[in-house]
C-alpha cells in the first residue's frame, strides 16, 4: 500500500467503488435533488408576493402525544372565528399554517422559527406549554412579530412586559388565587394543598396559597405527588389523616381524571370537600371521571354553563360545525382568534408589527366567558367564575355558584 | 494501484493532495454570497448546517483516524451549549467569552470522560462513552437551578464582540462560516502532522504502533480531547443561534444523529463528514414539512449508503473524480 492509501482511507477500495460508477452518479443526482428540495420548499412561502397577499397567520400547538386534544380543541376554536368571517378580512384573505410542537420546547422553538423565516408568518399564535412558550418569546422579540397565546398560563409570560406578547388564556396565579379568599369567605379555614410536581403545578398552587394566606386561612399542608402519577392512595392517607377542612388541588388531563376518581373512591370526598383549579373538571376529564366529579367545586375564566348569548351562540356554532362540545380551550382558541381578526379590522389588512400591537391593545372582546379586557402587561382582565359539577340534562356540567369579577394578574 | 498514484501525483500532485482543503474554500466562498442573494430563511439554513457541519467533523476526525467510535459525543456539543448559554444569559453575552467557557468546560470534560473510557476499546469503549453521556443528560435534566430542567435554558441571546457588534442573523452567520473553515483546516493540519500520522497508525494497528514504541492511549486522549472541545465550540454555537438549549441536545440519540452524518458523508476523510451533516439536516428538518415520513427516508439512504457506498458521499466524489481523470 502507498502512503496516499493511509492518508486517505477512502482510497484502499477505490477501485470496487469505481465499478459502481453508474449507482454513484445516481447518489450525486439524488443529494443535488434533495439540495433542490429543501431549497425550493424555502421559495415556495415567499413566492406568493402577488396582488393577493394572503395574511399568514403560524400556529404552533401540539398535534401529537398527550396534549394533542388541547391543540384541536383551540384550533377549532380558532377556525370557527375565521370561517365566521369567510377566511377573509379587511378583503386579504387568512391562511393559518400550522406546525406541530409536540409540547417540547425544542420542537417548538423550531417549529416557530420555520415559519417566521420560511413561511414569513406576519403572526404566530399557539404554545400549549409554557415551557414553549418561553423559547418562542425570544425568538418573536428578535424579529418583532406579534404572539399571541392561547393557552400556555406561565406568570412570567406576560409579567415579563414584553410587547408584542398577548394572551387570551390566563395567568396561573389568576386561576387558583381567587379561590382561597373564597373559601375564607364562605367559612373554610384549615385547607390541604396538593399539585403536581412541576412548574404549572407549583404556581397554581402557589397562587392559592397567597389567596388563602391573604384572606387568614390556614395551610394544614401540602404534597406535591410527581406528574403523570397513577396512584395517588398515599397522598390520600396523608389528607384523611390531617382532617382538614377542605381540599384544594391542580390536576390536569389523565393525572385529574385518577386523582379526582381516587379521592371519591377513599371516601375522602364526603368528609373532605374537594375544591380546585378548574382545568381539574373539564370538559375533557368529565367523561373520564364521571359521578366521582359530581360536587366539585373549581375555580375557572369560564364554564360551559355560563347562561351569555355570546355562550350560547358559541356552543351551538361549534356544535354544529364540529359535532361535539366546546372545552374551555376552543374558548380559548376563539378569543385568540377574535383579538387577531379585530386588530387586522382595525388596522384595514396592515400587518405591520408596531400599528397591530396598538390595535390589538384597542379590541374591544364579546367572548363567551363574559366580560373581557386586556391588562398592560396583555394579560386578560377577567371574571373568575366558582363553579360546580352538577349532574343535569343528562350529562355532568360546571354550573356557576359564584364569580369573582374582574380578575387582574398582580404584574411583575 | 500504488504506482498508479504515484504517477498521477507527479502531474495532479497539486489538486489531489489539497482536493478537501479547495473544496472546502470553494464551497466557503459560495456559501459567504448566500446572505448578499437569498432570503433569510436561506441564512438560517446555512447556520444550522453548518453548525452540524462543525459538530459532525469533530466526530469524524475521531472515527476516521483513531478509530475511535464513540456513542457519547453529544455530552460535549451539550455542556458547551449549557456553558455558552449560562454565561450569556447570567454574565457576559461576549462572543469570546462564551465561546471560551464552553471549549474550557468541553475539554474538561472530554479529558474526564477520556481517562475513563479509553481504557477500553471497540464495542466497550462505545458503550462506555455512551454510559458516560447519558449520565451528564440525567445531570442536565435535574440541576433545574443551572440548567431549567427539561424545560430547556431559555433567553440566550445572540452574542456580541467587546460590544463593537452585537451579532445579526448574518454576522453571525459569517461568524459560524469562519469557525467551520478553522475547524477543518486545524483537523487537516492535525492529520497531516506526525501526530497526525501516528492517530492513522493507531487507527490501522494499534498493537504494532505500540510495538514500535509508541503509547497509543496518549494519542488517543489528546484527539478525543481536541475533538470533544471542537464538539464544545458547535454546541456554543448552537445555543446561540437557537436562543434554547434543552437536555436532548445532550441525549444520545443527538450523538447517533452525529455517527450517521459521518458514515453517510464518508468517514476517513474531513470533508465527508461535514457534507454528512448537510445531507442529514436536509432529510431530517427540511423533508419535515412536506411528508411524515422523513425519518423513515432518512433510514432508506442510510441503509443504502451502508449497502452501496460504505465511503459515503467524500467516496462517491473520489472515484467519479478519479474516473474522469482517466
């Protein structure tokens, strides 16, 4: 073997790559047209510059794994505002190009900078997670390109006072604070706190904790079980054993449908009312949880029994179109929708990033949760409704017992 | 077949023994007029590309020349996006800076990981250096206070120099341009050198090298040091043009995607594995948006390189460069 040989590997085989010449010129072809490919895919967004410029609107939601229902139900949500208006405003038409984030803030992060750079989105909206949500922030800051999310409740997505940041869910602390003074009020001192262990879970929790604390209430304890638990009978003991006077808790999806089985099925519920975040007694945990919900008293922005015509005319519309019941995240999904469309009213069809903060600062919401306003910080402003799971016309519904009006998040 | 190159070096002598190193220059200066006539999606694409690229060639240098296949190259390209991220966003966004702390914090931890997994060889040393990098992921997943957790460090901004420039999406493109050609001439110059040579020889036959005279695990650890700081300065990279770093860019699969880089490109050369990187980004990310399938295809041209075009794509350019000579 010569020295070139050791120097350059390839070599020592050369002569048998050499008799597939013909399959090597297949391999060239094929790296040129996958070059062309991915090259020609990045002409395609830009390439629409004609006389009709649609408005292109990114989603970014998860479409796959366990938050996949969340991501349908907004977009449906969304879809129902924009078919409202013939998928046309201030005579551009809409087009919404979605991209899946798997709820991983590495996907979504990508996902999102795909369509601002490939498809040259003039608005993203979307981020089930707040972690999601914190890695798209950045990137929309550097590009300035107006966010507006639709479900993801960190406290720091809009404590953060970032301008082009809008939010049509709620804050954490929003949800879960109301409830403590509320319990105070109606003669509940001595409450047990349980969540799981991670981020939404801690804030949650922490929010009701400063309500309960700031009313006079009474910590008994808490637990932090780990997310995606299954069996919760320890933490149960724990509870039964410090005979509080009540139970506030944060579960969501699969982890609320076995906790909230579980307490009634230790009996707990008899002598321990269970109370808690709304998203614990959802539309989308009902049918899992069944009877066991029935009684549960939650704190949440909306509820399917909310008696507004704007609710009214929003469950039948999505009923029809979709052939099931609206959760509060299509509500969600709505209001993004509504603040997008309304803003690009205001401003005839201008996408720029600076004229659509300030129309959207100006829209005025006819939301199904009732009255609704944004906050400077483009936090929601709004009633938090104490509802109640009842067993009535044939199903199990949030019925509201009280509200809370005019909910502000505290800011930074 | 050695005296045939020896008669085509004395008239080709020039293209051949530089062929990598004008590739690399002619595509560096195709790549440097993307900014001035594409989008900036095309930008971005080219960032990423060559932010692989990088991380791909640090890998390559090992498998192509020590022969040293290792499962665990991601924990470098990771603590060095932790690094540069945590330095950006809680001291100094200073381009030279971070940079620096994460090929300090790389080095290290490649000189740790090295003592430790080069007393073993083959299939041990690959799953030792696996075992290894899984343990640094499990670190990033639950030092929540340093890193966030698997929510990822978020916030990492774009870096600046001294702050005469605060870094653009082209600048830094430039910037990640400029370090790619440094990182393939400095392993070029590595493979030329007789330290070089003797890696070659590690690689070829360790036990008549040691024969010789030589101590092949010295060798050894200064390439995979030198590699895992190299791997260190992409992932620096990574983190700032992603804005995120989250601890998947430290999970082993991160090291597999890196393994399939350089057999597709060519493993044994320096060029391969970069052109790998390129190959596998477009399959992997671009093919993303038109079909579900694009791992799936991914997989097809991986088995086919490995059935028809064991040199990868370095391999099929040699032998169609050498068929036209003739």
């Amino acid at each position: 073997m010569g020295k070139g040989d050791i120097l350059v590997p390839g070599t020592a085989n050369g002569a048998s790559t050499l008799r597939r010449f013909p399959f090597a010129v297949a391999m060239i072809l094929l790296v040129a047209f996958l070059l062309l490919v991915g090259c020609g895919g990045g002409g395609g967004g830009g390439g629409q510059g004609g006389g009709e410029d649609p408005i292109r609107i990114g989603v970014i939601l998860p479409y796959s794994g366990v938050y996949a229902q969340l991501g349908q139900d907004i977009t449906d949500g969304m879809n129902l505002y924009f078919e409202e208006q013939g998928m046309e405003i201030a005579g551009r038409s809409v087009e919404l190009i979605q991209e899946d984030t798997e709820a991983n803030p590495q996907v979504g992060v990508e996902a999102a900078r795909t369509l601002i750079e490939r498809d040259e989105v003039e608005i993203i909206t979307g981020t089930v997670s707040s972690a999601v949500a914190y890695g798209v922030i950045d990137l929309i800051s550097q590009d300035q390109i107006p966010f507006v999310i639709s479900n993801a409740t960190g406290n720091d997505v809009t404590r953060r006072g970032i301008p082009y940041v809008f939010r049509t869910s709620a804050s954490s602390w929003q949800v879960s604070y109301p409830m403590g003074g509320w319990l105070v009020d109606n003669g509940v001192q001595n409450v047990y706190v349980s969540a799981p262990d991670y981020a939404a879970g801690q804030e949650q929790a922490g929010g009701f904790k400063e309500g309960l604390a700031a009313a006079g209430g009474n910590l008994v304890d808490e637990a932090y079980p780990p997310l995606g638990n299954s069996d919760y009978s320890t933490y149960l003991t724990n509870i039964s054993q410090a005979s509080p006077q009540a139970e506030w808790s944060f579960y969501a999806g699969t982890d609320a449908v076995s906790f909230v089985r579980q307490y009634a099925e230790a009996g707990l519920k008899e002598s321990v009312p269970l109370y808690g975040s709304g998203y614990m007694v959802e539309a989308d945990t009902i049918e899992g949880q069944g009877d066991a919900a029935v009684g549960i008293r939650t704190g949440l922005f909306y509820a399917s029994g909310l008696d507004n015509p704007e609710n009214t005319a929003f469950i039948e519309n999505f009923q029809s179109q979709f052939d099931r019941d609206p959760s509060t995240y299509a509500v969600q999904g709505y209001d993004a929708a509504w603040l997008i469309g309304e803003a690009l009213k205001a401003t005839e069809g201008d996408t720029d990033p600076d004229a659509l903060v300030e129309a959207m600062e100006g829209v005025e919401f006819q939301s199904p949760r009732g009255p609704l306003s944004l906050d400077e910080n483009h936090n929601p402003i709004q009633n938090i409704y104490i509802r109640e799971a009842r067993e009535q016309n044939g199903r199990i519904e949030n019925v509201v017992i009280d509200t809370i009006e005019n909910v502000q998040d505290p800011g930074a | 077949m050695a005296t045939q190159a020896e008669s085509g070096r004395k008239t080709q002598s020039f293209v051949s023994v530089h062929a990598g190193t004008i590739a690399v220059l002619a595509g560096a200066l195709l790549l440097a007029i993307v900014p001035l006539v594409g989008s900036r999606y095309y930008v971005s694409v080219f960032t990423q590309i060559l932010i692989l690229s990088i991380f791909a060639l640090s890998l390559g240098f090992l498998m192509g020349f020590p022969k040293l296949i290792s499962l665990g190259h991601a924990a470098f390209f990771g603590v060095g996006a932790y690094a540069a991220g945590i330095f950006a966003t809680r001291v100094d966004p200073n381009v030279v800076l971070t940079l620096g702390v994460a090929l300090a914090l790389s080095l290290l931890l490649a000189l740790v990981i090295g003592v430790l997994s080069l007393r073993s060889t083959g299939i041990y040393f690959l799953m030792i250096t696996l075992a290894l990098a899984q343990l640094v992921y499990v670190a990033s997943q639950q030092w929540e206070s340093l890193t966030g957790g698997t929510n990822g460090l978020v916030g990492i901004p774009r870096p600046e120099l001294f702050g005469l420039l605060r870094f653009d999406r082209t600048t830094f493109f430039y910037l990640v341009l400029l370090l790619a050609v440094l990182s393939y001439l400095l392993f070029r110059t590595l493979v030329r050198s007789p330290f070089g040579r003797i890696l070659i020889g590690i690689g070829s036959n360790e036990q008549r090298m040691r024969a010789i005279g030589y101590s092949p695990r010295s060798y050894k650890l200064t390439a995979f040091v030198v590699a895992g700081a190299v791997a260190g300065l992409s992932g620096a990279l990574w983190a700032h043009f992603n804005g995120i770093v989250t601890p998947e860019d430290l999970h082993w699969s991160h090291s597999a995607e890196a393994l399939i880089m350089v057999i597709a490109g060519g493993a044994g050369t320096l060029i391969g594995p970069m052109l790998g990187a390129a190959l596998i980004w477009l399959l992997e990310s671009a093919l993303q948006s038109y079909t579900d399938r694009s791992t799936m295809i991914t997989g097809i041209v991986f088995i086919l390189f490995v059935f028809f075009a064991r040199n990868g794509i370095a391999g099929i350019a040699q032998s169609a460069w050498e068929r036209v000579r003739r």
